[in-house]
C-alpha cells in the first residue's frame, strides 16, 4: 500500500510539474506513513522509493495527513458508480415490457434476431440481439443515453470508440449517432442550432445497468 501511494504522489507531480513549478502547495494523503516520508533516511527505504520520494522533494516538502472519509474529491472519482447511476437488470427488464419501438421489431421482419434470454446469476429475462451468438440487450430509447453515460464516462473516448464498446455489449440503434450526439443531448444547451429534434427520444432519468457490461465484457 505504502508503496502504490507514494507511487501515485510521484506520478500526480510528475505529470502536472509545469504547472506546479515555483508553486506552494500541499499534499493531502488518506495514507499516513507517507506523511513521515520525506524524514525518511536513505539506507531505510528502496532505491525506488527514495527516487520518488527525491523527486517529489524538488516540488514540494509539504505532505499532511487527512481521513479518508474528509478526502471527498478523490474518493468519489474512484468510484464511478457514484459519480454515474446504474442501470439494473430489472430497470431495462421494465423498460423493454413498456416500449412499443421494440414490440414493433419483434413482429416486423428486421436484421435483428431478438430473443428473451435470461441473464446469468439472475431471475432477469431480456430481449436480446443474437446474430454473433453474444447476447446484447436491446435498450429502448428512454434508457439509450443513460447507457452512453455509463460507458463514455469511464475513460471518455472518441465517437468511433465509444459506439464500438457499447455496440460491443448492447444493442442500441443508430449507435454511431447517438455517440456522436450524446453530450449535446445530455446538455440540449450545447446543441448545434441545425438539431431542431433528436434522432431518438432519450430521458433524463437516472438509471444504469453496467451488471451486465461487466459480467459480458469477461
């Protein structure tokens, strides 16, 4: 532990040096070893953590101990499940019952190949896409831009790389516009004046459903 914290001390000052150069500033550190570090002797710590702990001495000798539950802003980014809701089995189970688009393509003749599987570890059946022979769950249109938020939040990729993870794990139409549209439609404010309607009807209710994502990205 003590190793990966001072570890993530070196990289954070590393990687914003420019800006932290001729600067006071202080270290805040839910792990309290570290605040003895830089009293450290030489000959009682690793080569590598005396480089790391050198290094970060030319920025800085300032390090202070705060709780974990007082560390609010780095503990909530560590947890994505709290800064994006989920969007359980049970939440898209309903909104499938309730979406006349999906019963419309269930009775039409489409490239689709929707069947109600049952999910593993579940009593949850969904309508999903099989034409590859990996389930993907169909989402109905009031549930599209939560799960782009779900997903693009994680890392924030680019349009191409975004439509290909969720296509990967969901079957969500014109998904190549929908990641190209997606911020503007979470903020309407943002959007090009040309976009007098959306492509599709997205709502802005929390839910999520990344229990699924995890257990087929596996």
């Amino acid at each position: 532990m003590y190793d990966r914290e001072l570890l993530a001390i070196y990289e954070a000052v590393r990687y914003f040096h420019h800006l932290l150069e001729a600067r006071h500033f202080t270290i805040l550190t839910d792990h309290k070893p570290l605040t003895f570090a830089f009293h450290q002797k030489r000959d009682k710590c690793s080569p590598r953590q005396f480089n790391h702990v050198d290094f970060t001495l030319q920025f800085t000798t300032d390090i202070r101990h705060i709780s974990g539950q007082d560390n609010i802003v780095t503990d909530t980014l560590s947890r994505v499940e709290v800064i994006t809701a989920l969007v359980t089995h049970d939440v898209l189970a309903a909104a499938q019952a309730d979406n006349e688009e999906m019963w419309v393509l269930l009775v039409s003749t489409t490239a689709l190949q929707l069947q109600k599987i049952l999910i593993p570890g579940t009593s949850v059946k969904l309508y999903c896409d099989t034409p590859s022979g990996k389930p993907r769950p169909y989402i109905p249109a009031p549930l599209r831009l939560q799960i782009f938020k779900s997903l693009h939040s994680l890392s924030h990729p680019g349009i191409k790389a975004t439509a290909k993870l969720i296509s990967q794990h969901f079957m969500l139409p014109a998904i190549q516009k929908t990641a190209t549209l997606g911020p503007e439609l979470a903020d309407p404010a943002s959007a090009p004046k040309s976009l007098t309607t959306p492509p599709v009807q997205l709502a802005t209710s929390p839910s999520l459903l990344p229990a699924f994502y995890t257990s087929t990205s596996t």
